[in-house]
C-alpha cells in the first residue's frame, strides 16, 4: 500500500485538546467563573474553580443527553467527563449514580442467597 496516515495518536491528542479548551470555556462563561494566573503565567485549570454544584450539573447534562440519545461531539462528551472526574478525584468527592424511582421500589436481595455453602448457585427452594 503506497498511502498511510502517520501519527495518528497526535492527531487525537489535539482534538482531545481542542475539546477539553472548547468545553472549558463554555463551563466558565455558563457559571460565569474567572480564572487566574499564578506566579508563571499559566491560567489556572477550569477544575479548581468549579463547584458541586456546576459539576452536578454537568453531570446531568450527560445523564439527559445520555437518556434522550440526543447528539453530543464524542471528543467534548469526554472532556466533559475528564474535567468532572478530575474534580471529584481532587475534592474527595465521590460519584454516586443516580437511583432510579423503579430501584427503590425493587426489594433488595439478602447477602448469600444466590450461592449455596458449597458455592454453586441456587437453582432450587428449600421449603
């Protein structure tokens, strides 16, 4: 084959790039935040001014586009969830899912029932 497209990763690394500023910006203009620029010059990172709060949000904004199967740019649905990742990560704060109405409803089911002592499955009721 005489034709071949080098350095592809590179390639994905930009637009992995040019996502993450593209959706940077747009969480700070939504919150209205301000970033600073420390002692080097470099403006700080949109995840140490963001809130619970924003990152709740967003995190809905997945979850609906998710849901409705509505249309999200593959690269800017992935540093959306790399920006939140990235702050729970620094701020201790765990991601719980959501629960569903329906999951509150279905009873739960007691540890060690699906396994018998001897560690095959149940398949049967012992009456």
């Amino acid at each position: 084959m005489a034709f071949e497209v080098y350095k592809m990763g590179k390639l994905s690394d930009r637009l992995e790039e040019e996502a993450y500023q593209w959706v940077s910006y747009q969480i700070q203009e939504t919150y209205g935040l301000e970033l600073t620029k420390n002692e080097y010059g470099y403006e700080q990172d949109v995840v140490e001014v963001m809130t619970e709060v924003h990152v709740n949000e967003i995190e809905e904004y997945l979850e609906e586009t998710y849901k409705e199967k509505s249309w999200i740019e593959p690269y800017a649905n992935t540093a959306l969830n790399s920006i939140v990742d990235r702050w729970r990560d620094e701020n201790d704060s765990p991601w719980e899912p959501p629960v569903s109405e329906v999951d509150k409803l279905t009873p739960k089911k007691e540890d060690g029932d699906e396994i018998m002592p001897d560690g095959y499955p149940k398949t049967f009721k012992v009456t």
